[in-house]
C-alpha cells in the first residue's frame, strides 16, 4: 500500500497530529543542518514530501467535506 493509501485511512485528528510531528522535525532537520551535525541530508526532502501529502490530503477532505453541505 502506497504512502498517501496509509494517510488516507487516518483521521482527521491523526492526520493534524502528523502534520505537527512532520512540521517540528522538519524544523530540527533544518537546525541541524546549519549547525552542521546533519548526516543524511535526503531526510530533509522527504519531510517535506512528508508534510506535502498530508496537506494535499487535508486539503482534499476539505474540500470534499465543503461539497457535502
């Protein structure tokens, strides 16, 4: 099952909550990054592929939850 199948099947309070996480450890990539103690520096680009699909998928019951009423 594909990444955005599993955020598909969360609710909308998981989903927030990991959009926080993915948020707060994008940002304590980036720090590391300019203190110069990151090690893998393709962890920053999948946070943020991280954090794209869960607003994508936000985006996307809002939008459906708004054709609804």
């Amino acid at each position: 099952m594909s990444k955005a199948a599993n955020i598909r099947e969360m609710t909308t309070e998981e989903l927030n909550a990991a959009l926080s996480d993915a948020s707060e450890s994008l940002f304590k990539l980036k720090l590391q990054q300019k203190l110069g103690q990151l090690e893998n520096k393709a962890k920053i680009t999948e946070t943020r592929r991280e954090i794209a699909r869960l607003k994508t998928i936000a985006s996307e019951r809002a939008l459906t939850a708004g054709e609804a009423q």
